[in-house]
C-alpha cells in the first residue's frame, strides 16, 4: 500500500510520572501481556497473573495478584450497565478459570478495591481431557455470552447469566489453536456470530441458531494478536504477513496489501491499529484509514508489549517500560495539513467519514475546484463546481466558464444546475445556447424531451426558436401547452396549418376563439375547408353559450374568400339565429353576389352560365327568406342599398315596404315603366299615402305617350272619399300637358259634377229639413214660456199629483224626485252625452290625431267648433 497517502494525524507523547522526566514506575517492574480499557480504566495484566489498574491521571489504583499462574487476556462488556472486568488466566495448568471484576468499589479505609464479582472454571462434563491452556478471550457488549479459546482448539461458551448462573458449554471440541474470538453484531448482520480464528481457518457461527457454522478460510488462518472485529463496518480483518484480510458472516472479503511481519491488530476510533516488527528490538506502529485509504499516523518505536484505548487516546506500553499517548489531531488541523498540500479529495473522504456538515464539505469542494481552475484543469474544477451546486452562488462558476473553449464545461455545469432543479430562466437560456453552439442536436433533444428536467419552458422555447431549432421549440411548446408558441411555430415558422387547426381543436372554446381570431386569416389561406369547419363549429350550438364567439368575430379572416364565408355564415345562422346585424348584413349580400363570382373574379350579369343562374334563383330565394324571416336581424337600411346594388328588385321592393318608403317604390316602377305594378302599388297604399297618386298622375300626364288607360285607372281610383283629392288639382296637372286630350278627362270631369249636384241635392233637402225643425222647436219654447199647459190626466189619478211639462203626471207618493220617471232615462243619455261632447272639446290631443288621420280635415274641424272647443265661457 504505498500508493497510499501518510500524514501524521496524531501527536505522539510519552507518558511520564508528575515531574515530567521520568517514565512510569508502574511498569519498571512489570511487562504486561494483555490490556483493556474502558470506564475509565486501563488494565494491564502479565505472565505473573498479577493485574495492575491506572486510573486517568495514569496513578497506579488497583495492584494485586489475580491469577496464581498468568494473565491470557482482559476484557469489558461495552454496553453493560455496569462496570464489570473480565479477566482469562491460569491458576493451575489444568484448565482455564475466568474471573470477573469491579475496580470501582471502595475499602473500609475509603481506598480503591478490586472485587471478584464471580470466579468460573472454564470447563463442562464431556469436554476434552485437560490440559486447556487459554489463548483469547471474547465478550458480548452486553455480557450475555463469554467466549474461550485455548491452544488445543477448544472454544468454550460460557451463556445464561454469566454473573450469577453460568452455563458452560463446548463450540469446537479440538482442532487447530485458537488465536483469536470475536464477537459481531449490527444493522446488517441477519444473527450475532461468532468469528473463530485458529492459525489454519477462519469460522463464524451463529450463536443464536444453534451455532451454525460458516467455513470462511480453510488452509490460512492468523496468528495470535492479528485479528480484529471492526465493529462500525461489521466485519472481521485477519492480519497476516502478505495482507489484511477481510471476512464478513458470509464469506472473504477484499484484501490490503500491507506487506509486514504483523504482531498485533487492533482497532481505535476509524482507524486499523497495526503493529508490525522492525528489527529484532523495535516495531513500527501505523494507523490505517481504511475509509478514506489514507495512511494516518506510522512511527517506529521499541517493541510494543499493548496497545490499549481509553479517553478517546491510544496508549501504547513497551516491553522496555515505556508508554506513549497517542492523540489526534483535530479537524480543522488535519484540514489545514490536507489544504497545505492540495489534496482536497483525501480532505473531502475525510470530512464526510467524520460527519462534518454539508455545507462544510461543499466548501473543500469549491477550494478543490478553485485549485485546479488555477493548474487550467478545468474540466476537473468543474467536476468539483457540480459538487457545490446549492451552496455555492452559480453566477461565480458562470462567470468563470463564459469563455468560448470553455463552453462544454459551462454546458455540464448548467445541466447539472437543471438535473437538481435549481435553474433559473437565464440557466435555461444559457444552456441551450451552449447546445447551439456546440451543435450538440441530441443533447438538445434530449433535454428538451426529459419530463423530469424543470425549467423555464418560455426561456427555453425562445432561445430555440431563434437558433432556427424550429421542431424543438415546437414540441418543447406543445409538451408544457404553451399554445401561443406552439402556433407561432407551427403556422408562421413549419407552415404546417393542418397541424395547427388539429391542435386548436383540442383547446377549450375560449382559447379557441383567442388563436383563431390571430391566426384564422393565415389558415384559410392555406387549408380553407379545415378553417371553415372548424370555425362554424367553433361559433356553432356545440361550443357552450357563455363561450360562444358570435359570427361576426370572424368576419375579417374570410376577406377574399367569399365562398367559404358564404358557407361559414350560412352554417352558424342555421345553428344559433341569434346573430349580429353585421352578419346577416353580410349573409345577405354573399346570397345576392355568390352567382356572379367566378375563381373569386366578378362577373357580369349577361355572362352567367346555366349554372350560376340556378345558384342566382336559389340565393334569391334564399336571400327573401332572410329578409323575411323574424329571427334575422339585420339593418334594413344597409340591406336597402346591397339590394339595389346588385338589382334585386323583390328585395328592393320589400325593404321600400318595411321601411315605408311608398314613394321609393313608386319611384322604382316609374324608372322601370312598370305601370301596372306603379297602379298596384298607389292602389295598396294610397289610402294612407294620397300623394302617391298625385305622382303617379303626374308620371302619366308627363309621358309623351298618351297613357288614357292609366290615367283613366288613376282618375278613377282617385275618386275614392277616403283619397279626397281636389278635382282641381287633377285638372291642374293634366291641363299643364297640352299633348294630353280632354277625352281623358272627360268621363272623369262627368263623374264629378255629377256626383257634385247629388251632394247639392242632397245638403239642400237636409237643410230644408232642418230649417223646418227648428222652427218646431221654436214654437214649443213660446208656447212653453208664454202660454198656460193644460193637463188631461187619467180619472184614475190620485191626489195629491205632480204634473210635468212633458204632459205626464203622476200620484205624488209615488215618485221619489222631481223628474219624470218615463222621460227621465232619455234626458239622461242627452245629458251624459253633452257632457262627453264637452270634454272632448278639451282633449287636443285626439284632435289633432283625428285631423291626421282623417280624409276629411275640415270636417273634423267643423265637429270640434260644434263640441265647443272655442267656448271660452264655457271652459270658464
């Protein structure tokens, strides 16, 4: 292992009595064989049998004479609850004998006292004849078992409670000499097992299943002192003089080529202890950092007699007396060492096997990474760079790497940015410009179609859309639905409209509505059947009324393509009538020129074929139905002017009708000499229009033609009480025409005066009557007021009796007032009757509707002056 790096991690210091210049007394006169430490103590024991004890002012506690003959092996249960020391010696040659201590107890003078807890003799009916000389020793953490081994190649169990019960029992009658025992038991070990080391094999049993062996070495073993358990890694290392072995419950493990003559194994803290000969009187001590691989601490000295552990310090005692402390360094010191010689990688294994936090950690990452920046290993620096990334800023490692050659460096690191999900928007940006500049197609690809990578999708679709890497802006757009790219790139940037009118149908109506309405003009261009569809379907009784576009949203897409608005409109009207004026306006106006486009070109009227004058007569079906129809709304005014526009005369005339336009209507048939239909249309509404027929006779009488007929239609149409025109009048217009004959006129003028002298008649004989009338009334006042009444009642009439002026009398009892009851519902009516008339005389308003309505203006007048509207006196 000289490959491997040596530092010296821990501070060498001998041990020596107060005054600080001479070694311990303690072992002047005594070379101990076995050590222990734990609670507090170190233990040492000898060939004597005698067990000395220092406490941690390294002062001499405890001396006496444990065992008669010698000393094998000391040990302490790690994890009981109380202190306890276990010693192995002889006291005869025969057998064994196990005794076990308390060297915390106190004397009756107060002074330190060793006490034997038990004294067992290691050996059971049925075991192998004696002699048993012991060579190792091995103990549960928490007492449950103690384990012996001798040089004969027995192991001894001792289980139950060992203080108090003991039960001895045999593991390995005889065999090859046991040089060593160890306990192992953890988190990964399925059953605690007992590893048993002879000087030609290597076993484990598992003591809890009925001690089940496992041959893990068969022909090589190790000698006394050179095995160890390593208890935090839960395996056993066999020293021997090519390697260190390394055995686990199941099996053998890797080697370490630590090529020595090994004395001693032992282990302390993380570090492999191993004591390995010099020269005939020294050794060299080296602590092994199997972790890391780094050589910890190696020094030669005398040769060594123990290593023991105690107070976080290795002490070791040589066969000339001498005890050296071994301490280690701390962290920050073996930092500064490691930093000092840039080795920030064995820095680094280090902190991380000590448990140092992360952030501490990172920091010798960025130290590294720094370093080798500056040797222009930058593609290490950047290995180390990745390692930080959450602690150390990013713009740091950016800045360093902008360089052009640089760049696929720069591009590891963002991706490493992106893997931890700790990009930014500028991160994405930046990567996918190193990919396009390196031209690293596949990389782009690949980290655009990663689901797991999170970034700004937005920064990164940008950067491919001006790198010309439409496809990927495209599906990168598309996998995080950002619609507004994904059509950009498809309509403007791939042309491909079918897959964009495939992917906006996917959307939800309002979207729909939103990306139709910014790129529907560049669609139909391209694909118009595919746009329209999806356009009448869009604005059609599928999509929900509240997200419904009405027609009139689209009508700008359609420009040039009157067809397909045609059929646009024509499906969202038969879909959801209710629709804005503008588009049935233009619904309309498609219906009236569709038969006169051809290839999008206009034609003229007299060149349409067959064909487009049967599409012309079911579009003007089509289009009075329109008109006509109550749910259409339109303006009527526009649809006027389209009318007349393309010569649609039924159009043309219904709208003049719904518009009251009678004299556009008598117009329209005067410019096209259609006189019978100029007659209907004075005849239709004349009554309410009589100036209608005043144009109309002024029409004829202006024809050079001489038109009798139609002027003799007009004449006698115009004859009619409810028309009322002046005869005068009538002669007045014709006789401005001197090529007009009087025989027009004369059936006509007969007419009138005839109809004149009946009307003279008749007012002659009703004023005769009247005359006659009044002068009765006149007569019956004189009488009335100048004359006595004489009344002629019945001879059955009763005094007393009321006589009236009507000649009527009656029993006085009988009537209950002063009118008579026979005349009195007539006066009545007279009454109430008078009274309506008075009120209306007041009520201007239906006068004045009356006089509007009425043929009869002066007439209507005449009626108010006689209901008394200018009564003065009487509205007094």
């Amino acid at each position: 292992m000289d490959r491997w790096k040596r530092f010296q991690f821990f501070d060498l210091k001998p041990v020596t009595e107060a005054n600080g210049k001479s070694s311990l007394r303690v072992f002047r006169d005594f070379e101990p064989s076995c050590s222990c430490g734990g609670q507090g103590y170190l233990v040492y024991g000898d060939s004597r049998g005698v067990i000395r004890v220092l406490d941690g002012e390294m002062k001499l506690q405890n001396n006496f004479q444990a065992f008669k003959e010698s000393v094998v092996a000391l040990g302490q249960p790690t994890k009981y609850p109380e202190t306890v020391f276990v010693a192995l010696g002889h006291d005869t040659i025969e057998h064994p004998t196990l005794k076990f201590f308390a060297f915390d107890k106190k004397d009756e003078k107060g002074n330190s006292a060793e006490v034997v807890l038990r004294e067992l003799a290691v050996t059971c009916r049925g075991g192998p004849p004696p002699p048993a000389t012991a060579t190792t020793l091995a103990i549960m953490p928490e007492l449950s078992q103690v384990a012996v081994g001798t040089e004969q190649g027995t192991v001894f169990l001792v289980s139950g409670d060992v203080l108090k019960r003991p039960q001895v029992s045999i593991l390995r009658e005889k065999g090859f000499e046991v040089t060593g025992l160890h306990y192992l038991a953890g988190e990964n070990i399925a059953a605690p097992s007992l590893f048993v080391v002879t000087a030609r094999t290597v076993d484990s049993y598992f003591i809890q299943n009925r001690n089940f062996k496992v041959s893990l070495e068969k022909e090589a073993g190790g000698q006394r002192e050179c095995s160890v358990a390593d208890v935090a890694s839960e395996r056993l290392l066999v020293g021997r003089d090519k390697a260190v072995y390394r055995f686990t419950q199941d099996g053998k493990g890797i080697c370490y080529g630590f090529d020595n003559e090994k004395r001693k194994l032992s282990y302390f803290s993380d570090y492999l202890v191993l004591v390995a000969k010099d020269t005939k009187r020294s050794d060299s001590v080296t602590l092994y950092d199997l972790k890391n691989k780094l050589i910890a601490y190696n020094q030669k000295t005398d040769s060594i007699a123990t290593i023991s552990a105690e107070w976080g310090k290795l002490y070791v005692v040589t066969v000339t007396g001498k005890v050296f402390e071994l301490s280690e360094k701390d962290l920050n010191s073996k930092m500064e060492i490691l930093k000092r010689k840039h080795m920030y990688n064995v820095a680094i294994s280090l902190a991380a096997s000590k448990g140092c936090s992360e952030e501490f950690i990172m920091g010798l990452f960025a130290e590294s990474a720094d370093h080798k920046k500056a040797k222009g290993d930058y593609a290490g620096a950047m290995a180390d760079y990745i390692r930080t990334i959450g602690y150390k800023e990013p713009s740091y490692v950016i800045r360093e790497f902008l360089d052009a050659k640089r760049i696929s460096h720069l591009a590891s690191y963002l991706e490493a940015l992106h893997d931890k999900k700790l990009a930014a928007k500028d991160h994405t940006t930046l990567l996918l410009k190193c990919y396009t500049k390196l031209k690293v197609p596949k990389k782009l690809n690949a980290f655009i179609s990663n689901s797991s990578n999170l970034f700004d999708v937005e920064a990164a679709i940008q950067v491919c859309h001006k790198a010309g890497h439409y496809d990927q802006a495209q599906a990168l757009s598309e996998r995080a639905n950002h619609h507004a790219w994904y059509l950009r790139i498809t309509v403007n940037d791939l042309k491909q409209p079918a897959e964009a009118l495939k992917y906006i149908s996917t959307l939800e109506s309002k979207l729909k509505t939103e990306y139709m309405s910014v790129y529907g003009k560049q669609l139909i261009e391209t694909d118009p059947e595919s746009t329209t569809q999806l356009l009448s379907t869009l604005c059609g009784i599928k999509t929900p009324r509240d997200e419904r576009p009405g027609g009139d949203h689209f009508l700008q897409i359609f420009l040039g393509k009157p067809k397909y608005l045609l059929q646009f409109l024509k499906s969202v009207t038969e879909q959801v009538p209710q629709q804005s004026p503008a588009v049935y306006n233009m619904l309309f106006e498609l219906y009236l020129s569709a038969h006169l486009r051809a290839d999008g070109k206009m034609e003229k009227e007299g060149k349409l074929s067959d064909r487009q004058l049967a599409e012309r007569d079911a579009n003007y079906t089509r289009a009075m139905q329109l008109l006509k129809s109550q749910q259409a709304v339109y303006d009527e005014n526009q649809a006027l002017v389209t009318a007349k526009t393309y010569g649609f005369e039924k159009g043309t005339i219904y709208l003049y009708e719904k518009l009251r336009l009678f004299g556009e209507i008598l117009q329209y048939y005067m410019e096209t000499a259609n006189h019978k239909r100029l007659i209907r249309t004075c005849i239709n509404f004349g009554t309410s229009e009589p100036d209608l027929w005043v144009q109309a006779l002024k029409y004829f009488a202006e024809k050079p033609e001489s038109c009798e007929d139609e002027i003799a239609q007009v004449l006698e149409h115009i004859e009619d009480p409810k028309i009322n025109l002046a005869p005068l009048m009538v002669l007045q217009i014709l006789s401005s025409h001197a090529s007009k004959p009087f025989s027009v006129v004369k059936d006509y003028i007969i007419r009138i005066l005839q109809a004149e002298g009946q009307a003279i008649e008749e007012d002659e004989r009703d004023i005769e009557r009247f005359q006659t009338e009044t002068n009765r009334m006149r007569n019956e006042i004189d009488e009335l007021t100048t004359k006595p009444t004489t009344f002629m009642p019945s001879r059955d009439l009763m005094l007393p009796a009321v006589h009236f002026l009507c000649k009527h009398s009656y029993h006085e009892p009988t009537i209950g007032n002063q009118t008579c009851p026979k005349c009195a519902p007539e006066y009545k009516n007279v009454l109430e009757i008078k009274e309506q008339v008075r009120q209306s005389a007041s009520q201007h308003e239906q006068f004045f509707k009356m006089l509007e309505s009425s043929n009869d203006g002066f007439g209507v007048v005449a009626e108010y002056f006689g209901r008394g509207i200018l009564d003065v006196e009487a509205k007094k």
